[in-house]
C-alpha cells in the first residue's frame, strides 16, 4: 500500500498518467505469463515511493513519477 500525499493527486489525474494505466510495464510479456500485471502507472508510483523512502525532496519524486511519460 503507497500513501499518496493530496498534493500529488492531481497529477495523477492528467491524461498522460491516465493513459500509463492501461500499459504494461512488460510490455506483451503478460500475454504469456498472465501474472504479470503490472502497469506503467503503478510502476511509477513505485518509484515516486522508493525515491522518498531514501530520502529524494518532491522535485526528484515527480522526476521519478513522471519518468515513462517523458
């Protein structure tokens, strides 16, 4: 479970974040190992999560957030 701060929210609500939803991060591996499920957008809440458990300041989380959609 991530906790996403309020001041996050809307950035999760931009269509470029909307659209990570519906991609895999293992691209069409899934198709053949079902359990992988996971998506761009998760893949980057983890990351924005990761980058703040070590310590990064909110610019390097949205760096990290916002990572596959540049």
């Amino acid at each position: 479970t991530l906790h996403i701060e309020e001041t996050m929210q809307p950035l999760l609500d931009q269509p470029c974040m909307i659209k990570l939803m519906s991609i895999h991060q293992n691209g069409i591996a899934y198709l053949q190992i079902p359990h992988l499920t996971t998506t761009r957008f998760e893949h980057s809440l983890g990351v924005q999560a990761l980058i703040r458990l070590l310590g990064g300041n909110k610019q390097d989380q949205l760096s990290g957030l916002f990572h596959d959609i540049l």
